[in-house]
C-alpha cells in the first residue's frame, strides 16, 4: 500500500468516527435539554443505532456486495446523512426529531462496514497495516469531544443552558458531507458478488452461523454476549447526561479518554490473552463493567471526580477486552466456511438485539429516578447495570468451561 492509499483511508477513517463521536456522545444532554425529552424517549433515540445494525446487513449483502463500488455507496450515503443531520439541527421537539436520526442511523451503521470494505481491499497484509488505518478513526472520535469541550464550550453548563449543543449536528453534517464528496475519490472497491449469483436472506443475516450454537460454550458465549449489551447500553445511553448533570467541567473531552484508553488496552490485550487466556480475559472485560458503575454510582465532580474519570477510562478494558475477545474466539471457533456469517451474526445479536433490550431497560430505569425538579438519583440508576453486569459474569464463570482458544486447521 502507497503512501497517497494509506493517506486517504486515513483520512477516510478519522472523518467516519468524527462523524460518530461528533454528535452521538453529548445526544443525551441535547435531548434532555433543548427538546426536553424523557428517558424514555432518549431510549427511542439511541436505539435507532441498533435498529440501524440490524438494517445494516440487508444493505450491504443485498445492495452495496452486488450492484455498486463501496466507495460510491459510502459517499452517496453520507451526503444524504449531512441534509439529515442539517434538519436534526433545526428540531425543537423530539417527535420532530426522531424521524431524522431514525433514518440517519438506517443509513450510518452500514458505512462502518463499507469503509472497512474499502481499506481492505487496498491492502496486502490487513493483519499488519488495519491498525495504524483504524487508529486514526479513534483520534477523529477524540478531537471531535475536545472541539466540542475545549474549543466551542458547547457542552459547557453555559452552552448546555443556551442549547448549543445544536450545533454539534451542524459540524457533524459538514464533516459528513465533506466525507461524501471526498469518497468518490477513494480507491475503486467493486462489488463483491457477481449480480447473476444468488444472495440468500441467510447468507445476509449469517444464519448458516447458527450451527455454531451446538456448541455449549460458544451457545454460553453468545447468550453473555447479548446480556452484556445490557449495561453497555446504559453508558451510551446515560453517561454524558450524568457527568453534565453531576457539573463535570467538558464532559464531552472527558468522555473521549474511553477512546483513548481503547488504543492502549487494544495493545495490553494479546500478552493478556496468551497469558491468561479467552476465559479471564473476557472475564476481567465484565467484571470491569461492574466497577465502572460502581464508580459512576459513588463518585462526584468534587473531590471524587477521579472516579468518575477512571470509571470513563476503563472503557478500553470493558470494550476490547471483551469484544475484541469475542470476535477472535468466533473467528476461531467458526473455521473459515462460516467465519463471515458468524461475526455478522454476533454483530446482530449484540448492537441490534442486545442493545436494543438494554436503552430500552436504561429509559425504563432513567425514568424511575427521576425527581421532581428534573435531577435523577444517579446512585440507584448506575446500581442497576453494576449488579447486572456481574450476574452476566457470575454466570458465565459457572457455565462456560476454560478451553484453548486456537485457528482449527481446515
């Protein structure tokens, strides 16, 4: 791969996650405050993320892999995302809103398949060159929170008041669109199936996969796999408007240390799984679940705001430790005939079903505690996901057996 590709995957990369993390992370606060939207109604909002993941299968197994290059399908779906972002922008009640991040999420979740599909395809060695591309999507992730922190004071309690944390879907909608146009120019990446073969709903859906539930451990995994995004879904869903409501000075920049810690867990996580192997490891990524809200429960802006930034860092250890975890121990566990179908079929699983039980249990949950004059009691609220991720990993101790996590040889 030439320095001109790896320049523009680069780039491809940072704008696509800027684009994530310029609007997605402080969303809770900006539906809490300037459309006065319930916990529940804040659960309909983020579950179009899962709603999209599970939408996102049937267009690229259906359009994207047999009819146009990625990099066309990539760009026409984000120049469409920047007018949907632009009307977000102008919404004043939530109802108004719902139907633009609905169809915005329908159309952003196949495009973190798309530009992997891209990058891909122009390189010799993935296993080697991926990460130094894929990095620059998590600082694309973390300079949006410190634009929106440190150099506007959006999420300032002086922006929140005055509602501009609107103005984070104008910047996400220039950054879209900018990304649009400038996919056209990426490397061509046709499709992948020939428009005369035929595609199944099952090979979309990666049903063949389901073979794979046989087996007691993997049966063991998937179902942990679903349960977790319970509590996950809590930290999507809940922690920008905690740390706003608790006075946390730019909580946006300080919720962007979760991406930070990423990188450097994604680095500690091979010696860690030779060492300790796939049942510790994935272990240690529940268990770390059930601190963070510990932390979160029992932790202020004052003197305890260490805890609420540890419990924000420990991100990389819950994320990678176990979803990294497991889409090696799928890949493994899969073979190279079903290797595509059962990572499609986790990704289902967790970001669409998973997620979508667990904002529909954080609305649920949010809506409880919340208080006459507007304020929750955030001790209850995070107790609940702390508890039930140590259920999940409690469980998973006693139900999945220790074996060793290698490449079959087909």
């Amino acid at each position: 791969m030439n320095k001109k590709t790896q320049f523009q995957l680069s780039l491809m990369m940072f704008l696509e996650f800027f684009i994530w993390g310029g609007w997605f992370v402080s969303l809770g606060t900006f539906l809490g405050h300037n459309l006065d939207a319930t916990a529940g109604q804040s659960a309909q909002a983020f579950s179009t993320q899962s709603w999209g993941a599970i939408i996102a299968p049937f267009i690229i197994g259906l359009i994207a892999d047999r009819y146009f290059n990625a990099e066309r399908i990539l760009g026409i779906l984000h120049l469409i995302g920047a007018v949907l972002m632009y009307q977000m922008a102008g919404t004043t009640e939530f109802t108004a809103f719902y139907p633009y991040v609905l169809g915005y999420m329908i159309l952003y979740m196949p495009t973190l398949a798309l530009v992997n599909s891209v990058a891909f395809n122009q390189m010799k060695d993935p296993a080697k060159e991926f990460s130094f591309v894929r990095v620059f999507g998590t600082i694309g992730w973390i300079i949006a929170g410190v634009l929106i922190s440190r150099v506007f004071h959006w999420d300032s309690a002086e922006g929140v008041e005055n509602g501009m944390l609107k103005n984070t879907f104008l910047m996400t909608a220039v950054a879209s669109a900018i990304l649009g146009i400038f996919s056209f120019t990426l490397p061509k990446t046709p499709p992948k199936v020939s428009k005369g073969e035929k595609v199944t709903l099952s090979d979309v859906l990666g049903l063949e996969a389901l073979k794979l539930l046989k087996d007691k451990n993997f049966l063991m995994f998937f179902i942990s796999s679903v349960l977790i995004c319970i509590p996950l879904a809590f930290y999507y869903q809940n922690t920008h408007p905690f740390l706003t409501e608790a006075g946390l000075e730019s909580p946006t920049e300080k919720m962007a240390l979760g991406q930070a810690s990423e990188v450097l867990f994604m680095l500690l996580l091979p010696f860690f799984f030779k060492k300790f192997g796939f049942k510790k490891t994935i272990l240690a990524g529940m268990l770390a679940w059930t601190l963070r809200y510990l932390l979160f429960a029992y932790g202020n802006a004052g003197e305890l705001a260490f805890m609420l930034l540890t419990g924000i860092a420990l991100h990389g250890l819950c994320y990678d430790f176990f979803f990294v975890s497991g889409q090696i121990y799928t890949d493994t566990k899969a073979g190279e005939k079903y290797k595509s179908a059962a990572q499609g079929l986790i990704t289902l699983a967790t970001y669409g079903v998973g997620m979508l039980i667990g904002f529909w249990v954080a609305g649920k949950i949010t809506d409880t505690y919340l208080a006459a004059d507007g304020s929750h009691n955030w001790e209850n609220i995070w107790i609940f996901p702390a508890i039930f991720a140590f259920a999940v990993s409690v469980l998973f101790v006693l139900l999945f057996r220790n074996e060793k996590v290698e490449y079959k040889n087909s």
